[in-house]
C-alpha cells in the first residue's frame, strides 16, 4: 500500500507539474506568400458514404484538376470530424501539416474553427453553412453557401411537369387529393431551421408553378442521417397520400422508400437513377467547385474572394454553384427556360406575389414569425425582418423583402450566405 | 437418444475451465504482451490501407502524443486522458458495491447541460470566476440528481439499475437536443460557442486548468476508496449485502451517499467538458467517453492505478492514431481503440480461463 501512495503522488504530482509548466511553444503557423501553391486541408463531419461529404469530397477532385499548379499537392482531407473540440484539434493538425486554406464543412463546427482562425491568423479559415462570419469580423474567416433554393425549385418545377403528366394520365387515386381537391406532396426534412425551410418552400413554390392546386405535408427527423428516420418519414408521407415526395436529408431512406412504393421522388445530392429506376425524377445539390477555386485563386492573386461581402460568398445558379437535373428529356428544355429566367432575375424563386402567410400571420405560438411579418389583404408578404446577424439575439433585425424589376421578392442568401427564409407559408403543413 | 449424449454430440470440441494458481507475474506479462500487440495491430491497420508505412506510422503516432518540439500536443493528451481518468474512476465506487452504473455517459451531460445554459445565460457583469462557481455548483447538483433517480429507485424498489441507468442516457440527450432548441429558437439550433463561463486558455488548451485540477480528484478519489470507512463500506456491500447487513452497514444508505457523491463528480467532470475542453455544448459532447469509462473501469479490476493506466494507454491510442496523417478518417481511430480494448479483453479472458480440446482428453484417457 505504501508502495501505491507513492506512485499516485507520482501520478498526481506529474499532472500538476505538466498542467502549471510555464511554456509558451505551439504550434506556429507560416505565413502565405502569395503566387506560391496553396495548401489545402478539409474537414468533414461524416466520410463520403454521406452524400452531404461526398459532395464536398467530390467537388474538391474536381477543383484540384482545375486549379492545378495553384495547389501544393493533394488536398489534406479530414474525416469523421465530430462538432466538438476534435474539430478544433483537425484543424490545429492540418495547420502543423501547413495547409494554408482550412476549410469545415459542417453547421457545428462553426465555433471550433473559429476559435482556429482566431488563434492562426495566417491561415485562411472558410467555413460552408455557417453564419458567424458577418458578425464576428474575423479577416480570415469567412462563410459560404449556395442558392441551393434555386436547384431545390428546378426540381420543383420538374416535379410538377411529371405530376401534371400524372394528373393527365389518371394516375392519381383519391387518397392524392384533400378534402378541397388540392393535390398532396410530401417532404423529409431533418431539422425545422431556415436551411431546410427555405428548401422545401422553394420546391413547394417550383411544383405550384406547373400545378397550382397542391398542398405539402413536411415530416422532419431530426438528424441530418438517419437511414430509419428517413424510410419511417418517407412511409408517414405516403400513407397521408403524397403524390409525389422530396427530402432533404443525408442518407438513401426516403429515396429507397419511395422507389419500394412507386412514388416519383426528387432527391437532393446525388442522381439516383441506378438505384431507384422507377421513381427517380431528378436531383439538386450544391458545387463546391466554384467556391474553391474562387478562394484559392483570391489567394494566389493576392486579391479579395471574387462575389463576397461581408466575408460571406453565396454562390448562385448562375455561378455554376447550384447543379440540378431531371431524367425526363422532354422537360429539359422547360427547366432551362425556367433556369434562364432565374439567372436573369425575370423571375424570382420567393416572389411574394406566388405565395401567401395568412396562416404564419396569425400563429400565436411561443416561436411565432408574426411580429416579423407585415402583409397586404390577400396575405403576400409586403415586409418581413430576418435573424440575418448570428448575435445571439435570435430576433429579425434584417428586412428581407426587397424589390426589383417590378417584382418584389424575398431576398434570400443576398445579406449572408446561409439561408434565413423560415416562414411557414400556407400550402404547407408540418406532420411532426 | 438420451437428453446427455445429445449434449455430447452436440459440444463443442473444447470446454472452459476456471484457471487457478495463476501467477501474477504470469497475468501481467500476457496483459503487456496484448497491449504490444494490440498497438502492433494499430500499425498493421495502417500499413494495409498504405503499404509501407509501417515505420512512419509509429512516428506519425508517437508525434501525435509527444512532440517534444510542441507542448500543446502533450496538453492535448493529458486533456484527454484527465477527463478519461476521472470518469472511470468515478465509476470505481459504484461498481465496487455492484451497482451497474452504466449512465455515466447521461449524468456527466446533464452537469454539462447545466453549466452551459448557465454559462451561455449569465449576466456579462459577472465575473467569469463567479460564473464558473455557479456552473460547477449547477453542474453537479444536475448530475447529482440525475444519478439518484435510478438509484432510489433500486434502494426502495429494487428495480434494475443497468436498465435505469442505461435508459437515463438516452432520456438526458432527448433532453439536451430540447434544451438547446429553446435556447437557440431560430437559426440552426447551434449552441455556438461560450464567450462567458469558460476557463481560461493555457498553453494552447483551455483545459489545461482542468488536468490540475484531475490530480487532484485522483488523489482524493484514490484515497476514498482504498483507505476511507466509506470505502471500506462499499467494498463489503460488494462482496456480500448480507454481510454488510450483519456488521451494521445502513445498506440503504450506503447505496444512495455512494451514488450521489459519483453524481456530484460526474457533474464535475460535465463542467470541464463544457466550460473547458470544449467551451461549447451539444447532445453529442460526451462523444461515448462515459461508456469507455465503464470499459476501463472494468479492466483495471476497479483499482484507481490500473485505471489510470489503461485510461492512459486508450488516451494514446485514441489521440495518436487520429493524429496519423495517412488514413485522416476519425474512423480510423476508433477502429484502433476498438482493436486495442478487443485485445486486452482477450488477454483477460484466457488468463481467467483454460481451454481444454477434448480430443486431447481421449487420448489420455486411452493412454
């Protein structure tokens, strides 16, 4: 016994020693020098078995063949980073590695690579989906997101071809219909926030486009990969009588549900044509190529990220930041007109004219938007202040509703690149 | 067919037998042959998934742990094996009395929870030392309560404490996920980081503060249970209720003040996670490590030195091997630790028990 007190004084003793030791080394990160290769390390939550990394995993080979010259060696790719202080460490080896361009894909690793960028103010820190960049005003940390609302509405739109096609056919069974004769959709969503609001709003406005009288139900999981949670969501849909299902989550569940149940279905990410040939409609998803290429060349050149205000940088369809696809050849042509006058800004994904928020207006509940909204009589929306400022406020203080070429919009991912529509607007109506 | 020659047939070709008069010595060179082996194992792993660096491995690892040119990586390590250590030797207690506490994981996140809705929630007039008491102070009254509710539930009921304990977790990470869904109404339900409430930063890692502050829970710990009468009583609830009925002990008592002085610590060491390690909190921040508790817990025989041992074997593991720049999967890692547990488990097992073949067995019986 004597013998064990020792050594736990040892024991205690080394700790508190190695604990209070007076040293200042670290790790120090080298300066950019600007026209020399840029190093590049990412970090992802999940690996590419997620679609969601795949994507980022994906877009990354691609850039690399671009870029070419203008990056030292491949890529340093971190996987199955949790949102916790493990994102903090991957970041600290992929600065000891000498990546001089970090950058995390995931909404929680927000606050870790931050605490990064402010320690190693020599590298440049972008963050996908975050939204502290604006606020914060850190120099070299920055956000970036994509119009994925626009992709989400293309799909939309080529989901309410096939559903008119289906309506033409008399395929639809009363199950399809409510009780006013409106024609039911249904969605998958992981969590309710702006990101997957603004989502599934922009595809309900896409398929009210072809076919005005359709009402959704939104189901959500939430997690942002659940296998399970998704094929019972999916499941739900179906059973109150989805004619036509999309999701906005992670893994194959609602996708390999629909195709077990024959119910045409728009997925997000990845084109699934080989795994549910009878149902598969289309697909959108973010490029993160352009972004890429655009901060390393800012880099290299030594010049500001081309498109960014307010270190956020939404990229846009237009941009080449937003990919959608339908596998029905004679929509293609439809879609691309729709595209155009999208890139045009003919027409607008949230033109307030297209939707109403009666029901959003009158919602007494504890997280009502109403005090945000102001609306004309027939319930568009006329004004409406966003939580665009991450201040830890959680109140609107933006007005989002602007006006141009005589229509007037929702102004959606123009003031900070991650989405901030979180209206509930009529037609929509959440399961869970 | 008789019930017994059906049982023959149906055998397998060897059976177990308890091993007795097994050397200590012998016990302990089996145990350092699997820990050998199982970081062999580690380097194996890597070396398959990228043939020839089996070498550059162990650098990469040992680098990832010890570099002798930057401290931070060794905080990191010792961040790591402290919270670690402190939770598999708060399990010791417990275990000890044969109570299955295997909801480390739930009560240290509910004194997490706490402590980061104080921290995130406190006046920016306060001073952050008197935000931090009042996080601890939270802390540990959250995680006291938490691990009380299964265990008066087994004093007064005698309902099964594995089962409660277990089904706590999963009700305390319900809880978190709705917590921080009030907290945070709108945006992506982020918790974000802590500006208030937080330890201070020191070489590189704020939880270096907490590594002191380890040492000293171990020396107490350590000495409550191998010295205290509290200790003792615990060890003779374990051995036998009935005994510890004969002597005096207040079974009842004794269950419930163990039980509740593990809470208070596990609240302690939710605290450190969320105002030190991380300075942040979500559902998730535990990351299993109360689980792993339980497991190291378990291998060091509940004796604080060996725990400490093992919590510091699986500390280097675990860091060293996410630190290995060939596989940069997290997954790796996990594989590793997993690995290493599979072998030391393995070590234990053959030195409790013999495997007989009974072929063997015929063979001297015809002889």
């Amino acid at each position: 016994m004597k013998k064990q007190t020792r050594i736990i004084s040892i024991i205690a003793a080394a700790l508190s020693v190695a604990a209070t030791a007076a040293c200042t080394a670290g790790v120090q990160a080298k300066e950019y020098v600007p026209g020399t290769p840029v190093k590049v390390g990412l970090i992802c939550i999940h690996n590419s078995d997620s679609t969601y990394d795949k994507n980022f995993i994906d877009s990354m080979g691609a850039a690399v063949k671009k870029l070419g010259d203008r990056l030292d060696g491949e890529p340093i790719i971190k996987t199955d980073i949790p949102e916790s202080v493990d994102a903090y460490n991957a970041a600290k080896e992929l600065v000891k590695s000498g990546c001089n361009l970090i950058i995390a894909d995931s909404f929680g690793h927000e606050p870790f690579l931050l605490r990064a960028a402010k320690e190693w103010p020599q590298v440049t820190f972008c963050h996908a989906t975050g939204t502290k960049a604006k606020t914060e005003g850190v120099k070299n940390f920055h956000n970036a997101f994509a119009s994925i609302y626009e992709g989400r509405y293309l799909a939309g739109y080529a989901a309410g071809l096939k559903l008119q096609e289906m309506i033409d056919a008399g395929s639809l069974v009363a199950k399809n219909y409510d009780a006013n004769q409106n024609i039911k959709l249904g969605y998958v969503g992981a969590f309710p926030y702006a990101e997957v609001v603004s989502g599934y709003t922009a595809w309900y406005l896409g398929v009210k486009e072809v076919v005005p009288n359709v009402v959704m139900d939104v189901t959500f999981t939430g997690e942002w990969y659940t296998i399970e949670g998704e094929k019972a969501g999916a499941a739900t849909l179906a059973e109150a009588g989805a004619a036509i299902i999309s999701q906005h989550a992670d893994s194959m569940g609602a996708p390999g549900e629909c195709e077990k149940r024959g119910i045409p279905n728009i997925t997000y990410n990845i084109p699934l044509a080989d795994k549910c040939p009878k149902t598969y409609l289309g697909y959108s998803k973010i490029d993160w190529a352009p972004y890429y290429e655009a901060v390393v060349n800012a880099m290299y050149d030594n010049k500001a990220i081309e498109g960014e205000v307010n270190n956020n940088w939404a990229g846009t369809i237009g941009t080449g930041s937003v990919v959608y696809d339908c596998v029905d050849a004679e929509h293609k042509a439809a879609l691309e007109t729709v595209k155009n006058e999208l890139i045009a800004k003919t027409r607008r994904v949230f033109d307030c004219s297209k939707f109403t928020v009666k029901a959003a207006k009158a919602d007494k509940s504890e997280y009502s938007k109403a005090s945000y909204i102001t609306m004309d009589d027939d319930g568009h929306l006329t004004g409406y202040l966003a939580d665009v400022d991450d201040d830890g406020t959680y109140v609107g203080e933006t007005e989002a509703i602007a006006q141009e070429g005589g229509i007037t919009f929702f102004n959606e991912s123009a003031m900070r690149s991650a989405p901030y529509f979180d209206i509930g607007i009529d037609g929509i109506n959440k399961l869970n | 067919m008789t019930i017994k020659s059906l049982v023959k047939k149906l055998s397998l070709p060897f059976y177990l037998t308890k091993r007795i008069g097994f050397s200590k010595k012998k016990y302990w060179a089996i145990r350092a042959g699997g820990i050998v082996l199982a970081f062999l194992a580690a380097g194996i792993v890597c070396t398959c998934l990228k043939p020839g660096s089996f070498g550059e491995f162990y650098v990469q690892m040992f680098m990832g742990c010890f570099d002798p040119t930057d401290i931070t990586i060794f905080v990191d390590l010792l961040v790591r094996f402290s919270i670690l250590l402190l939770i598999s030797v708060i399990l010791i207690p417990p275990f000890k009395m044969r109570f299955w506490n295997i909801g480390a994981e739930g009560q240290i996140l509910v004194g997490g929870l706490v402590a980061g809705g104080i921290a995130k929630f406190a006046p920016a007039s306060l001073p952050n030392i008197v935000v931090l008491l009042i996080c601890l102070a939270g802390a540990m009254l959250a995680s006291t309560i938490w691990s009380l509710i299964p265990t008066i539930f087994k004093a007064f009921f005698n309902t099964n404490e594995t089962l409660f304990t277990l089904m706590m977790n999963y009700i305390a990470s319900t809880l978190s996920l709705m917590m921080i869904y009030i907290w945070v109404p709108t945006g992506s339900q982020n918790f974000g980081a802590l500006t208030h409430g937080i330890f201070p930063t020191i070489l590189g890692n704020p939880g270096t503060l907490a590594v002191a502050f380890t040492a000293v829970i171990f020396a107490g710990m350590y000495l409550y249970i191998t010295k205290g009468k509290h200790g003792y009583e615990v060890t003779v609830l374990g051995e036998s209720v009935d005994t510890a009925r004969y002597i005096g002990i207040n079974v009842k008592k004794v269950t419930i003040r163990t039980m509740a002085t593990s809470g208070a610590l596990f609240g302690v060491v939710g605290f450190f996670i969320v105002c030190a390690v991380n300075q942040s909190f979500s559902a998730t921040i535990v990351g299993g490590q109360g689980f792993t508790g339980v497991l190291i817990a378990w291998l060091g025989h509940f004796n604080p030195l060996e725990v400490a041992l093992f919590a510091f074997l699986s500390s280097v593991m675990t860091q060293g091997t996410s630190r290995v720049h060939m596989p940069s999967s997290a997954q790796f890692s996990a594989i590793c630790t997993g690995v290493f547990f599979f072998i030391i488990i393995a070590c234990e097992f053959f030195s409790s028990y013999k495997i007989s073949w009974r072929h063997n067995e015929k063979k001297e019986a015809s002889v």
